[in-house]
C-alpha cells in the first residue's frame, strides 16, 4: 500500500504511467483514533495545492519548489502548482546546443520555458492542461485556493471526534497561535460550543452516508456487547460487519447506547431493535452474535418474531467463540489458582512500587545477566492477561523468586517455589492454543467463520495432549465438559463457512468434524451426508432469493495471512486434491468440483479474494 518515489526520469523519456505518491503525505494516525478516522475521512488519490503529487525532476536539475529563477540576486520561493511539474535546468542548451541559461523544463516531455519570476506561470500551466492533463489531475486548482472558515470548521470537527480529543481543542490559544503563525493567519479560534455542534453535524453526515451504504447491502452480520461502567449504568454496543462493493470487509460501529434497567431480554431485543429501525436495517439482518448470557439468549424468539431473517431464522444466533473458551479456560485456572496467585502476587509486589521495579531491575542485571523488564500484570476476569503474565516471567522466575522471597514472604506467608513455576509455565503452554484461538476469531478485518472449525480442532488436539497429565487431568475434565455443552450441536453457520474456505470444501469440514468428534468424545456432530443436506438446502434458499448466473472458474487464488500451525499439514495430508473437471450446472456443484487449493497455498491464503474472483 504505501507507495514509494518514483525513479529518476531523464528529461527526454517520454511519459510515466503514473505519478508517484507524495513522499510527505501522512500515511496513518498509528493509534486508536485511525480506525475511527478511516470511517469519517474520505481519502482521495487526486492531487491538490495542499498534497500535490511529486515527480521526480530531470537528471541535471533543481527541484523547482526549493529554488526560484533569480530576479536580481535574490531568490525566491515558488509557490505555483505548475513548479510540481517543471524543474530548473541551469546552463540549459537549446536544439543548436547553445547555452540559454536557466529554463523550466517540462517533467514529461522536452518542452521548457523562461523561469524568471517577473515572466509569470501562464504559459507553464496551459502546457500541461493542453498536454499532460492526464498527469496533472486536479492540481491546477491549487492557484485558486481560497481558506474557507466553514470547511476548517468541519475539518476540525472530524478531526476531534476521530483523534477522541476535547471539544475545547480548537479553544486552545496556544494551537490558535500554531495555526495563525505557521499555518493561515486567517484562523480565528473555535469555541467549545461550536465544535460540540459541528461534530454533531459531522456525525449526521457520516450516519447519513453509512445509512446509504447499509441499503445498497444485501445482509449484514451483527455483534452486540453489554457491559456496565464504573457509573453502574448499562450500556450496549452493536456492530455492523458486512461485506462492500469491492469484496473488502467493513466494521462499523453503529451505535453506543444506554440501557435502562432491567437488562432482561424485552429490554435487549427493544434496544437492538431500535438500532435496526434507526439505521433501516431491520430487512437485512443476517445474524446477531451475543455472548453467553441468559437474557441474550432468551431475545432470540423476539428477533425470529419480527425480523424477516435469511434461511427462516436458522443461522440468525450465534454465540461469541472467544467468550466461550473464556468460560472453558476460567474452568481450567480455577485447579491451579494457588499457584496462579502466588505468581500475581509477586508480579503485582514488583509492580506497585518504582523503588522495588529500580531494585529488581539492578538484581536482574548484576545476579542473572538480564535485561530489566516489567511483568505484565493480569486481570482475574481475563484468562488471556493470565497467559501474558506468565509469557512475560519466563527467564525470570529465578529472579522474581529471590527477590520477592526476601523482602514479602517474611510477611505473606509461603515462598514463591520452583515447582509453582513449573506448574505455572506448564499450563501456559497448555493455554496457548486457547490464546492463538481467541486471537485469530476476535479478527474483524478478515473472515472469521470459516477458521472457527480449525481452532476447535486445535483445541480438541490439546485436550488429547493433556488430559493424561498428571497435575492437569481434572482441569481438562471439567474444561473439556464446558467444551462439550455448546459444541455437541456444532452451529451450522461454522460448517457452511468453512465448506465456503476453498481450502476446506465439503471433504475438509466432513474431516474436522470426525476428528473432534474422535478426539472428544462426541458422537452427535453432523457427518459428511448430514452437512452435504444441510449445504444442499440452505443454497436451494440462497439460490431462490439471490439467483445468479455467474460462472464458476478455477481463478488463481492470492494470499494473505499466515497461518503457522500444524492443522494444515494434517488437512494437506488426508485431503485429496479434487477434479479438474466441472460438469455440473448447479453453482455450488461447479464449486465444489473444482479442483482444491494447492497444499503449499493452504496456509496463506485470501479467502475474500477467492470470492471476488
């Protein structure tokens, strides 16, 4: 994506293709703020007097921004659109090869003008909108930039609301001073007031267009979130994820909403529902994925009720995967908690104090030739902050022990003792394919559904691995038995997505789903004829409300991210590789007669690319 200069043009080549990008342009916020700026600032590729493209001079040459044409002895500084396309050639020799002194040459032919600064720019700039218009795009507008107060206003307001700062920013008389010194004189400070209202008639806008885009939409997948805040009030969030015009997947979040008490289930389904009805949307809802709670659950025959959902309701509820394994690993710690909590103590006994961080550091250095680091400190109700801690202390658990051993065990009670760590650093190798799981489907920028297969795969591998382990056999008894109750009936949504994986196809989801049955113990998940009927009807009903004629080709296939595990070995190892010969003039037939995606394609693999094509 991001674009470098171009390479150095000689000044009798002929014309580039394109012009490279602006080597100056910002290329992202690098915060939390980007994301929200990419939904509310439209980017263009255009030029303009604020980001003219650069193009490389010709050899010889002085780039024409930097230096003027002299007038007398002194220099001065252009200012013209017309100078990011014409460079200064000194000792400049006409076709007779006599010297004419300096000249303006054209970047992208051979024609060249005066540059004394009394000549003017005119004839420069009819050259290129006679000759070049194609290279120059907008940038001739620039000699005609007028400051406009109301689009600085407007500016500011995305900017305040994208960067999450206060209204008071455009208040401030110390950024006034910036502005009006080193930017425009012409800028007069905005009040808090009036950034209140701008952003608020920036939001309207920016909602205006979302509803816009949202209706040209066929479904769209929601998530929704609840939590309280430090005030005791309840709050919900609701996302759109969906698919756009050129196959890139969208996040927007739609709406962040108080909810009154009581959070029951008529409360949720109004509020969501509301949501719906404000973004028009109550047509198009696809599935809606909650967490574990019983009061989401319950709002299910209220949504089925009044929502004209895609395959009579049947994939609309979806339960949250990563809040699943955190109740399957919460399970899990609660059989080592006091070794987890010795561990924490320590961390935290470290952590509170600058002058104990200062002197673990020294002992780090000076006793085990480490370099000093602060532990990550863990939340009890975040199982993955339990991983990253004990990540964190490894190479140093002697360290931690010494230290804290001498200075807070005297007080506490028992030492901090190698076989805690052994116990600690054994189940975080336990929990990593939990964390690596939690990861990969908490995605909102790539397809989640379609990987969901492969990483309770993983999963059921690790139980396998562990269950036998002598101080983990009864966390994986009570962790497997969490597993079990929502993953006996697996969701349909899961094995049509990853029958939709080019990589995967009907033979793969039938494969995964045999080998978690084996490896757990589960006897109800669906066998290969099972998913092939249930493929079967749920396309009869795609087919009769999305009818398409496309064809069905075998395109070459792109990569994307990496997927570095073992699972794609199995799957290249028991998968055959498919027919090259289609014959059926069923859509999904045609697809699934294709041939399969090469093994060494497996692991990195676009599989949005896959449907574009």
């Amino acid at each position: 994506m991001d674009a470098g200069n171009g390479e150095d043009r000689d000044s009798h080549s002929g014309s580039s293709d394109e012009l490279p990008r602006n080597p100056i342009a910002p290329r992202g916020m690098g915060s939390v703020g980007e994301e929200a700026a990419s939904n509310v600032v439209g980017g263009g590729s255009g030029t303009g007097p604020l980001g003219a493209s650069s193009t490389a001079a010709p050899i010889g040459s002085t780039p024409a921004a930097a230096n003027s044409g002299l007038s007398g002895s002194k220099r001065s500084r252009r200012y013209s659109w017309v100078w990011n396309h014409f460079s200064i050639v000194s000792n400049f020799k006409d076709e007779n090869g006599i010297n004419i002194g300096s000249r303006a040459v054209c970047h992208y032919c051979d024609k060249n003008y005066k540059c004394i600064s009394n000549n003017g720019v005119g004839p420069h700039g009819r050259h290129l909108r006679k000759k070049h218009a194609d290279k120059i795009g907008d940038a001739s507008d620039g000699s005609n930039f007028v400051y406009s107060k109301e689009k600085m206003r407007h500016g500011l307001a995305v900017y305040v609301a994208a960067a999450e700062q206060p209204f008071t920013f455009g208040d401030d008389i110390r950024f006034e001073y910036f502005v009006k010194n080193c930017l425009n004189p012409s800028f007069a400070k905005v009040s808090r007031n009036s950034t209140r209202s701008d952003t608020k008639k920036a939001h309207s806008k920016v909602k205006k267009d979302l509803i816009s885009e949202l209706a040209s939409l066929g479904a769209i997948a929601f998530t929704s979130d609840m939590w309280s805040g430090i005030n005791n009030r309840g709050y919900i969030c609701v996302t759109a994820h969906y698919i756009d015009s050129s196959w890139s997947l969208q996040k927007k979040i739609i709406a962040f909403r108080l909810v009154e008490f009581p959070h029951d289930s008529e409360q949720i389904f109004e509020s969501i529902m509301g949501v719906f009805r404000d973004f028009e949307v109550v047509d198009k809802v696809y599935s809606i994925t909650f967490d574990n709670h019983s009061a989401n659950s319950a709002t299910l025959p209220l949504f089925i009720r009044n929502l004209t959902t895609p395959y009579f309701g049947e994939l609309l509820h979806l339960r949250c995967v990563c809040h699943v394994i955190n109740l399957v690993v919460q399970d899990g710690l609660k059989h080592i908690q006091p070794q987890i909590k010795k561990i924490r103590d320590a961390v935290l006994f470290i952590a509170t104090s600058p002058s104990r961080q200062q002197e673990f550091d020294k002992l780090c250095t000076s006793f085990y030739s480490l370099k000093p680091k602060n532990m990550n400190s863990d939340v009890q109700n975040r199982w993955n902050s339990t991983y990253l801690m004990l990540k964190s202390c490894r190479k140093y658990s002697d360290a931690i022990s010494l230290f804290v051993n001498q200075r807070y065990r005297p007080c506490h009670g028992t030492p901090l003792t190698p076989s805690d760590w052994e116990i600690g650093f054994e189940f975080m190798k336990f929990l990593k394919v939990f964390y690596v799981a939690t990861v990969a489907c908490s995605g909102v920028r790539y397809p989640t559904s379609c990987i969901v297969l492969h990483h309770l795969f993983n999963i059921s591998l690790n139980f396998c691995k562990y269950r036998d382990h002598p101080k983990f056999a009864h966390a994986c008894i009570d962790m497997e038995g969490k597993f079990r109750k929502y993953y006996e009936e697996m969701p349909p949504i899961f094995m049509l997505a990853a029958v939709m994986d080019p990589r995967m196809k009907l033979q793969g989801v039938s494969l995964l789903l045999s080998e978690i049955g084996k490896n757990l113990g589960i006897s109800t998940l669906p066998s290969s004829a099972d998913v092939n009927d249930l493929l079967t009807t749920m396309y009869a009903k795609y087919d009769s409300k999305f009818h398409s004629n496309a064809a069905c080709t075998a395109a070459p296939l792109t990569s994307s991210t990496s997927t570095n595990d073992e699972f794609w070995d199995f799957v290249s190892s028991n998968l055959g590789i498919g027919s090259t010969t289609v014959t059926s003039r069923i859509e999904l037939e045609k697809y699934l007669d294709l041939e399969s995606i090469n093994a060494n394609d497996r692991r990195d693999l676009d599989v949005l690319a896959c449907g574009k094509k």
